[in-house]
C-alpha cells in the first residue's frame, strides 16, 4: 500500500497521543468547529486498517501439481463441453432452418427457440465455470493496489482559498453595502424564472379542440338541412356509401364525414381529416356484442371506430378478418371490433372511440360526433 493511505495521526490525537479522538466526542467534549480551508477529519481515517490490508488466508497459495493437473482436467472439459454446444447450435440452426419451409409458425418457433436457446446457454455457461475455474484454481492470487494521489488540495492551498476569498468578499463590500447586494439579486432573479418562459415554446394550449372532430360540425349542419345524420364517404374516391355496398361481413373500409373538403378551409383539411378518419367494420351479427348504451349504434353489424390508436396516435390499420381484431402496426396494441373496440393487448390504455350510426335512405350516416376524444389517451385533457 501507498504510504498515503496510511491512517494520520489528527489534531485531536489518537491512540497513540493519548487523547481519545471519537470517543471525545461521544463523551459530551464540546464539538470542535472546522475552520474554512482546514482538512476535513474524515481525511484522517483510512477506511481500512493497516491489518485488513494484508492479503486473505489462502490468497497466493499455489495448489500442489496433482491438484492442478485435476482442475486443468475439468476446464478442459468445460472447454469441450462449450465447443460441443456451439457446433450443435450452428448445426441446428442450419439443418432446422432448411428443413420443411423454415422457422415459420408458433410451434415450429417454439422448437426452435428451445435448442438454439438452450445450446447456446449451455455454451456460455461451460465456457464461463471453465475461465472461473482456470482462474481461482490455476492462477496466482495476490492483492493489486492501484496507486492514487491525494485527491484534496493540499493545506495550502485550501488555507490560500479561504483567505483569497475572504479578502474578495471584504473588498466587494457586499456585506456592508445592503443597496448592491439587494439590487444584485433582484437583477439575478429574472434568469431563474427565464426557463418558465421557455414553456411558452411548447405552443398553445390544446383547450376544447381535442374534444371534438369535423363529425360534429357535418352532422349538424346535414340536420339543419333536416336530415338524420351526415353521410359516410369514402376516404380518397369521396363517395357516400351504401349500407348494400358493405353487405360482405368481414370488410373494413377507411370513411370520412361528406363535406369535409368543401366547408373546411383548405389549410386545415389535414388537420380534420386526421381527426376524423374512421375505420368502418362489418362484423358478422352473431358475434357482434354491442356495448350497454350502444346498442342501435351499428347498421347490421357494421360500426365504426376511430382509426387514431389510443396509445400514440399511429393509425390503427390492420384489421385481421377471422379473429376481427384491429390492430396498430406501431407498437402492436389490438382492439377488438366485436366488442366496442376494447384494448385486448398492447400499450394501449383505452379502447377505440365509437362513432355512432344509423341508416338513411339506403346510406350508412352518423348520427353524431365521437362521445370521447379521440387519440392518445393524454388528450382526454383537452
Ligand atoms: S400508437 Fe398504436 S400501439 Fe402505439
């Protein structure tokens, strides 16, 4: 070890001294103050004691040679052992992913994952015991002391900052000049609350606008004309769709509300249409569960959902037939349509939004605006 490391003996002694240096202390002696620029007393104590440095019983003793000839055996071993597994990992890997059309399927995954997990584990894990052998029985053990210098200044110097800084402090006049000092920190103040400003670059506040899509502005104005609901046109041909064009149970189709390209400015058509843009499903009646409070919100079994996922806003898109779920291709949350939408997997925390619908002469129509917000679930706040 490093002379440095050596325990000091302290102003207020130790053993040595005479004096008792923690004890004091304890004791009721009074409690020493520590002057500005002086050592800290926890520099005086080395964590371990010279005794504790010395090396361990048996560390550095050398095995005799039969000893060592067994464990040079059982590496080896360990050692063949590794290899084995890696030479059968690379040969299933290569015999299994050839044979019968791949790794495709849930079971042929499972097999899969079983041995080439299970061959590589145990390569990793021969190989590992057979080095942590090697080295605790074959190589000399012996303490490693990394030297360091001292990481405090030294006396000095912290005795040359205190008094440099006391010297500064009397020459400013802070203490004995009460207008500067207040008026030096009242100027500070502003730049500990410029960072709240900051805040202003995070852009308007959402207010009610999230609570609402252009569904609610069509259907009033197709009742103001005295209809039941506005029209559901589809998204890119524009055309309004008939409840016989979307007989075929297991369908999905992209809508949007009629109009949305005429009475809406032109520089705010992405906006709606990302808002409104609705998925419309044809779920075969029998399996169709319509929600408490919902039931007349479908036509034969075809509803219609937000297609903004709840989780992060991604479209959910995917829409699977035979298990009808709705799926978001981001990050995998699935919604089933038989069932008002509800989250059955993924990060997702709430189901789809319903739009309700019904019929007018021969056309699917919503009867009105979404009853939530759609989206991810932090614009509920909006
Ligand atoms: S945005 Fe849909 S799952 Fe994340």
């Amino acid at each position: 070890m490093s002379d440095d490391n050596k325990e000091t003996p302290g102003p207020e002694g130790s053993g040595e001294s005479g004096e008792p240096r923690e004890g004091a202390e304890r004791e009721g002696a009074p409690r020493r103050e520590r002057v500005v620029g002086t050592p800290s007393p926890a520099r005086e104590k080395a964590l371990l004691a010279e005794d504790d440095i010395s090396a361990p019983a048996g560390v550095g003793e050398q095995l005799d040679e039969a000893s060592m000839k067994r464990a040079e055996r059982i590496v080896a071993t360990l050692f063949m052992v590794a290899f084995a597994a890696s030479v059968a990992f690379i040969a299933y890997f290569i015999g299994w992913s050839g044979r019968d059309g791949g790794m495709h399927g849930v079971v042929r995954a499972r097999e899969s994952n079983f041995w080439l997990g299970g061959t590589m584990a145990l390569s990793f894990l021969a190989m590992a015991a057979g080095v942590t052998i090697w080295v605790r029985r074959l190589m000399t053990s012996k303490p490693i002391v990394q030297e360091r210098h001292e990481l405090g200044a030294d006396e000095e110097s912290q005795a040359a900052f205190a008094r440099d800084f006391m010297e500064g402090a009397e020459d400013s006049g802070i203490t004995k000049r009460p207008l500067l000092r207040r008026t030096l920190l009242l100027a500070a103040a502003p730049l500990g609350l410029a960072p709240l400003v900051l805040l202003r670059d995070l852009g308007p506040l959402p207010e009610k606008r999230l609570r609402h899509t252009y569904w609610g502005e069509a259907v009033k104005r197709a009742k103001s004309e005295g209809k039941k609901g506005v029209r559901l046109v589809v998204d890119g041909t524009h055309r309004p769709l008939r409840v016989s064009d979307f007989a075929s149970p297991g369908s999905m189709i992209t809508v949007l509300p009629e109009g949305i390209e005429e009475h809406v400015p032109e520089d705010e058509v992405l906006t709606q249409n990302a808002k409104a843009v609705t998925i419309l499903i044809n779920v075969p009646e029998d399996q169709f569960k319509p929600a408490k409070g919902r039931e007349n919100w479908h036509v034969n079994g075809i509803v219609a959902y937000s297609k903004v996922c709840t989780h992060v806003g991604c479209p959910a898109a995917l829409y699977e037939q035979t298990t009808h779920h709705i799926l978001c291709p981001c990050h995998q949350s699935t919604f089933d349509a038989t069932d008002a939408a509800k989250v059955i997997f993924g990060p997702a925390a709430r189901a789809l939004p319903q739009l309700p619908l019904s019929e007018e002469d021969g056309y699917i129509i919503a009867t009105s605006d979404y009853h939530e917000p759609v989206g991810p679930s932090f614009w509920e706040r909006g």
